[in-house]
C-alpha cells in the first residue's frame, strides 16, 4: 500500500474535564453555597411556620374537646407557650391528642412536661398573649364572661407570631370558634 492509502487520524481525546469546565462548577458550587448555607442552618422560619400550625392544631383540639366532653376548656398563651386547660388557673391539664405534646426543648423549658396539651415557643420568635375558654358547645368566650352564661363577649381575636421577618397569624372569630 502506497503513502495515498494512509489515513491521518486524530490522537484520542484523553476522558475528563478540562480545567476550564473544573473552574466553572467550582465557582457554581461556591456561589450556591453561600447562598443556601445560611437558609440550611437558620431556622427561625420553619420554626414560626411550625409553631403557628401547632397553636391552630392546639386550638382547634381544645374545642373538640370541650364539645366531646361537654365541659369547659381553657385557653393560655402567655407568650412563652399555648396550653389548654380544664380550669381558669390552669392547675387541671387536658391530655394532649396522642398522649404526648411535641417534647421540644421549647415545650419542655415552657411546659415542663409532655403529658399535656402545650407547646413552648421556640427561641427566638415572639407571641401574642391571650385567655379565653371554649363553652361545652364549643364557643369561645371571653375570660371575664360567667362560666355558664349565654351571652359571650368574646370579639375576633388575631394572634401573632413574629420573629423570622414574616406574619404568622392565627384568628379565632366568635360564636363558632374556627381558627384560621
């Protein structure tokens, strides 16, 4: 076979990055970490997200259970925990739904226990204080109101909880009680 027979052929390509390629995904990989890293470790918001849906659930409990037992339950946010209630002073506690509250550090600082209904406020947030009682009937009413009276005078009440930048809102409207 003579020269014009020959095939010039490429020298293969070696398998893997170029430098160039290598830089770029590390400058990527550098940007997204500075960016995620801090939302990864800050908690505040899932915390207030998480709070706030443990109040309404704690609300919305506490009236079920004044309705099934046919007796009153009490409300206190005293701005370090939501806690329910069978008296004003809040000496008889009602049975959290499973047996447990959450057991958070929070809970039990605030709470002291997990054998009742209460969740403690996670550091770092804020929350609205409130009393109030929830009827046999399922009817809120205002702490001065008669236990037993007809007429409540319990007005809309909106709870707040702030402290990772966001509105955390819980409201509570008369007569029906829902929560929201």
């Amino acid at each position: 076979m003579g020269p014009a027979l020959r095939r010039r052929t490429r020298p293969a390509r070696p398998d893997g990055f170029t430098l160039v390629e290598l830089v770029v995904i590390i400058v990527v990989i550098g940007i997204l970490g500075a960016t995620a890293a801090p939302r990864f470790f800050q908690s505040q918001g899932f915390d207030a997200v998480s709070y706030t849906d443990q109040v309404k659930a704690l609300l919305r409990y506490g009236q079920k259970i004044a309705i099934a037992q046919g007796r009153y339950v009490f409300v206190r946010l005293n701005g370090s925990s939501a806690a329910l209630c069978y008296d004003a002073a809040c000496t008889a506690h009602v049975t959290p739904p499973g047996g447990a509250n959450s057991g958070t550090r929070a809970t039990l600082a605030n709470c002291g226990s997990t054998a009742w209904a209460c969740e403690g406020i996670p550091s770092g947030l804020a929350a609205s204080t409130a009393t109030f009682y929830f009827d046999p009937t399922g009817q809120p009413f205002a702490p001065s109101d008669p236990l037993g009276g007809l007429n409540s005078t319990f007005a809309p009440l909106t709870l707040a909880i702030t402290g990772d930048g966001s509105p955390h809102n819980i409201i509570v409207t008369p007569v029906t009680g829902y929560v929201f």
